[in-house]
C-alpha cells in the first residue's frame, strides 16, 4: 500500500494551483461578486546543487527523499518516514559519490516541504538520467508486514500522463531533445508518448536491477515488484523508480532502516543496481553507434568493383 501522505500531498499541490486562479461567482450578488480563497504560495523551490564532480558527461542521478517539512510521510512511536527517507537518500549519496563515476542530486537534504511536481521537474530541468523516489510503506495493524518493494509508474497511467504533459507542454517545451514548441497536439502526443515508452523501459530495467542485486542485501516483499499511478514517477524523460524500503510500521524492520548498517546495506545495493544500469545503457549506446559504420563498410564493401 503506498502511504496516503502521497496522495495528501498531491491533493495539496492541486488546491494550492487551483486557488491561485480559483474565483468563485456568489449566487445573489452579481456577476463580479467572487470570492477568493487565499492560501500560501507554493514554496518557491531552486534548483538542487549537483555533487560528484567529473563533469556534465557523467551521468546524473537524482534522489528523491520522500515527504518532508509539515508533510510527515507515514508515522509511528519513534519514527517518521520523511527522516527514514532522508537517511537513506543521504547514504546513497554518498556512496555513489565515494564509489565515482556518476553526479548525484537530491530533491531534499534537509527537513523541507517540495511538492511532488517539483520533484520530478527539477529532475527534468537538471537533465537527470534516473530518478529514484525512497519511501516506506506502512500498513494498519500490521506490524508483521515487512519487506521492500519497487514501483513504476502503470501503463495506463503512463499514457495519460504523456497527453496531459503534451496539452501542458505544447506551447514551448522539449522531450529528449525534441521541441515540441510550434507542432501540432498531435504530434507533440505522438513525441512524448514515444519518449515516454521508452521511458518506461527504462525504468522497468531499473527495477529489476534493484531487485536482483538488493537480493541477499535488504529484504523485499513476497510482491515486491508493482505499478501504480504514482504523481512523482510521471516525468516522461526521466527514467522513475519509487522504492517503498520497507514497513515503517513493523519496528524492527523501521529500527533497521534507520540504522547505520540499514542504511549502508540499502546504499550499497541501490549503487550496485545503479552501476549495472549505466553500464548497460553505455553497452548498448556503443552497440547502436557501430551499427552504421558497419553497415556503410559493408555497403562501400560490395559497391567495390
Ligand atoms: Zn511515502
């Protein structure tokens, strides 16, 4: 079950962009009359700092540490999942930064609140190559349930996203380097759906690295692979995976998850999965770009007298 603070935050994000434009018209008072909700502003979110060095070719990840500020996550006596998210988000940065190779951004190193739309779009804006969203589940009731699981975002959910990003979108914009401004709804759609499948592979191949190199490192759920239309997956460039770590509502494996070697053991799977990713992408990105040069050589080949 994903804890309900996600949809509570969505919900939030939606009202606090509706009442920026909301007027209401008041029955009996006249057609000007309108009432304005007011409520806060959005916090204004700037972009996150990129730490690991090495330069802009090296690949990004970015880590997303799951609620934060006044929304709590999922709670019980002694723990909250917006600090059990941020320890293991800080664990894994530093681990990859200690292992080299990659860049590594974080959606949140303290205790602040960032809208799940800020999330994903500060990993868009920084030219993120995967995000990776840690929570922890919780059940009622249920302090036997333990085990980690691993999210990506549903088809159904993944193809409504992509017309919905291509209706926002439209007016200038670009998906993996393909301006949408100046083209028509439906090509733009046909743009980000293509983009957003591939997408989607992408993220599924995470997903399953996760799974088998975490094995024999952090314990998963009898189920631990599943889809779900998860706001904070939706970017339809980036790669998502959003990976409850286990249940903040079985104490053990809470206490766990916020130990040191909790975290280290998390840290050193995630890496070993994320490693696996990047070396595979560059396999295949050397595979592709060969491809023409040997079917020109043996095009030049045969046109030899
Ligand atoms: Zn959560």
């Amino acid at each position: 079950m994903i804890c309900g603070a996600i949809l509570a935050a969505l919900l939030l994000a939606l009202l606090f962009a509706a009442a920026r434009a909301l007027a209401l018209p008041i029955p009996g008072l006249g057609g000007d009359a309108v009432s304005r909700i007011d409520l806060p502003q959005a916090l204004p979110y700037d972009l996150p700092p990129v730490a690991g060095g090495g330069g802009a070719g090296l690949p990004l990840v970015m880590i997303d540490p799951g609620h934060g500020g006044f929304d709590y996550g999922a709670r019980t006596p002694g723990f909250d999942e917006k600090v059990l998210t941020l320890g293991l988000a800080l664990a894994l940065r530093d681990r990859l930064i200690a292992d080299g190779g990659l860049r590594v951004a974080l959606t949140r190193t303290d205790d602040r609140f960032v809208s799940l739309e800020e999330r994903y779009e500060a990993a868009r804006r920084l030219g993120a190559d995967l995000f990776l969203s840690v929570h922890a589940d919780s059940v009622a009731g249920g302090e036997e349930a333990a085990g980690a699981s691993i999210y990506t975002l549903s088809a159904r959910a993944s193809s409504a996203a992509a017309l919905r990003f291509a209706r926002r979108e439209n007016a200038s914009d670009s998906v993996n380097g393909q301006t949408l401004s100046g083209k028509s709804d439906a090509v733009s759609a046909i743009l980000v759906d293509l983009s957003q499948r591939r997408t989607q592979e992408r993220s599924e191949r995470l997903a399953e690295l996760i799974e088998r190199e975490g094995a024999g490192i952090l314990r998963f759920h009898p189920q631990a692979r599943r889809s779900a239309a998860l706001e904070v997956l939706r970017a339809p460039d980036v790669p998502s995976v959003l990976f409850e770590s286990g249940y903040i509502t079985n104490p053990r494996e809470a206490a766990r998850l916020m130990s040191a070697s909790g975290r280290a053991d998390f840290a050193r799977a995630m890496s070993r999965a994320i490693r696996l990713y990047f070396a595979r992408e560059r396999y295949e990105a050397e595979q592709a770009s060969a491809r023409p040069a040997v079917a020109s050589a043996i095009a030049s080949s045969g046109s030899e007298p």
